[in-house]
C-alpha cells in the first residue's frame, strides 16, 4: 500500500449505502478503505464519502466515475486534498 490515494466522492444520493460506494469504485480496482459520511440520526448519506485506492487505480476511477450519472445525481471525484499541508 504505498501508493495509497484518498479520493473525495460527492453529489451522492441520500439512498447510497456503503455496498453501492464499494460496488461503484471496485469495478476500478482493489478498494483498500472506503468511509460513506452519514447523519447521525436518520443514518442516511449526507451526500459525499471518501475512497482509498492505489494510485493508478484511483485515477482510473477518477476518469471513469467523475461526472457520471449515479442513481439519478452526477458524481464529483477527485483526489481529497488536505487544506492545512499547503505550503
């Protein structure tokens, strides 16, 4: 895992659950992490979740997924970019 990326999922339907993320983003490659953001009280997707994948992989996905229609809602991928590293 030394190549590890952390990609940003966004504009994700309420109804998306941590088997979809998965089903999603595998179809690119090996799914080493994967952390869907849901509401604490009703448990539903607040909409966005985070993706851990090798880098070549994550890229394919990136290309493949960013855009696309998924369930009605155009998805927003990206690699995740850490705001208090920035030089």
């Amino acid at each position: 895992m030394k190549n590890l990326k952390k990609l940003f999922v966004g504009n994700l339907p309420a109804s998306t659950t941590e088997n979809d993320l998965l089903n999603l983003f595998a179809q690119f490659g090996t799914v080493r992490s994967s952390k869907l953001i849901t509401d604490i009280f009703t448990d539903q997707c607040k909409g966005f979740g985070f993706i851990g994948m090798e880098g070549h992989e994550a890229r394919a996905a990136i290309a493949g997924l960013n855009g696309k229609d998924f369930n009605g809602n155009s998805l927003r991928v990206g690699f995740e970019t850490a705001k208090s590293s920035r030089r």
